[in-house]
C-alpha cells in the first residue's frame, strides 16, 4: 500500500501447525514481525496495512495479503534405537524398539529396518514408522540379524537418518524331545517266560532338522517249546535288543541273540529254583551292559 505523505502501517496474524489464525497484531510501522520456531513446526502468515494520519483518523485497512507459510526444518538426528527380541511361536520372532527420547516435541521416529539370515536372504533398508516387525524365524540352526536406523519426522517434514545400529541376531535352537526306546519282550516257553525287551530313555534328546529312522519292535511268539525272541527297537541309530524267547524245559536258556538273553527259570519239586544257562538276559528291562533283555520268567512243575 502506498500511503503518499503519510505513514503506512502494518498488522500480522499467525498459526502454528494446523492450528487457527490467531489475532492480527497490533499496527506498527515495523513492516516485519519475528517469531521463535521449533523444529518441525509449520507456521502460516498474512499481514494487512493502512495509511496513518493521527490517532483520531487512518485509512481503511487494505484486505488481507496472500498467505505465506514456512515449515522449520528439524536438525536433530537420533540415535538408534536399542532392539528388544521376543518369541512369538516356534517360527515367528518380534524385533521391537522404542521412539527415540531426543527427537524434538510434535515429531516421532520413522525408521529403516535390515534384515538377513543364515540362508543368504537380505531385505535391503525397508522404511517404516512401526516400532515392532515379526520375521520369520523357523528354520531350526539359523542365524537371522536385525539393524535400524532412525530419523525425527512429523507431518510438515523429516531430519536426517542416524547412524546404522549394531545388529542383532537371534539363533534358532533345535529343540529337545523325550526319547523312549523298548525293544520286544520276548516269547513264552513250555516252562520258561519270555525276556523283557531292552530300554533306553532320554527326557531332552537333542535333534536337528533332518529325517530320524525308527524301528518298533514287536514280541517274540509264545509256544509249548522254545519261544521266539523280542525284536530290537531302534532310533536314529540307538538299538535296544529284543527279549529272549522262554525256554522249554527248567534249565533251558531258550533262544537269544545280539545279547538278549533268554527265558528259562523253573521250580522243581522241592522248591529250589533253578537257572537257564548262557546268554541269560540282565535283570528285567533295564539299560545294562550290552543293553541285554531282562531275564526269563518262570513256572512251577
């Protein structure tokens, strides 16, 4: 506005961020006005003017001018953030983190993410604003490694990334089963019980990720003369031996094999027991020696 021998005056309103326009200032001939700023912070402006003659008379005030905003650019740059890891099932792992504390107030974190495992695979940087990603994590002896990095933004604008993190890895472990192996008890004699098959247990047998073989033995077939020994069991190459069969007379061993011992204990008329002989099978069932079958039963004549 040109104001020809008399002074021009001017008035300023203002917002801040998607906020209302505030009052016009009051008139000054100062044709600026000066505001601190915040980082990130969008301010919006428009200014009117008049002629002044005295305090008892000015021109009309022109309309409003164009409006003009500026949006003050954020400088800060923040660390990267710590990464928390947390299972979430057998095959799926969260990697979360937290807004960094330095970012500037009326701004939050975006962030860039890499990821990798042991298989070759790499995203590459993958921009987000999320504070928790879920990979998965289900091959069982396999590395798989995070890293970010952070920036300050808001709506109006965005500061530099940070530096890249250390990155962090998780290791999927192979789990552990409970093992039980029993091998076949074995066949019934004339006068002699079978053999208790061998047995072998663990409560936290380590595996990996491969195929196991299993082998279950069944029992050895009862007769009136030698029964037939147990069959072995096996597991991932753990063999348990089958129990021998009974035997068919009192001091009769029955039938035996890979150190299974046999059937074959009578009580004769005066109530003295009596033995099978070689290749007699350990006490009943258990993991002994040559994992041997448990001894035969016996019968009284």
């Amino acid at each position: 506005m040109a104001c020809s021998g008399f002074t021009t005056q001017y008035s300023f309103a203002s917002y801040t961020n998607a906020g209302a326009w505030s009052s016009y200032t009051p008139w000054s001939t100062t044709p600026s006005v000066t505001q601190s700023a915040s980082e990130g912070y969008k301010y919006g402006y428009k200014a009117q003017s008049r002629c002044y003659v005295s305090t008892t008379y000015s021109g009309t005030p022109s309309t409003d001018g164009a409006e003009t905003d500026y949006v003050n650019l954020i400088t800060t740059v923040p660390a990267a953030p710590a990464i928390n890891v947390s299972l979430i099932d057998w095959q799926t792992t969260n990697y979360s983190w937290s807004t960094p504390s330095s970012c500037p107030l009326g701004t939050t974190g975006n962030y860039q993410y890499d990821y990798r495992n042991d298989s070759g695979y790499n995203s590459g940087w993958v921009t987000t604003g999320v504070t928790t990603i879920g990979e998965t994590t289900a091959h069982f002896g396999y590395n798989y490694y995070v890293k970010i990095k952070a920036q300050c933004a808001n709506a109006y604008t965005a500061g530099g990334w940070g530096s890249e993190g250390p990155e962090v890895g998780y290791l999927r472990p192979f789990p552990s089963i409970q093992v039980l192996i029993v091998a076949g008890g074995g066949g019934g004699g004339g006068k002699g019980g079978g053999g208790a098959g061998g047995y072998y247990y663990n409560g936290s047998y380590s595996i990996g990720q491969t195929t196991y073989g299993v082998t279950v033995g069944g029992g050895g077939a009862g007769t009136t003369g030698v029964g037939s020994r147990g069959v072995d069991s096996i597991f991932n190459g753990i063999t348990r031996y089958g129990g021998g069969g009974g035997g068919d007379s009192g001091a009769d061993a029955g039938t035996y094999g890979s150190g299974a011992g046999g059937g074959g204990t009578q009580h004769n008329s005066s109530n003295s027991a009596s033995s099978g002989t070689g290749g007699q099978g350990r006490n009943g069932g258990t993991a002994y020696a040559n994992n041997n079958a448990g001894s035969g039963g016996w019968r009284r004549l």
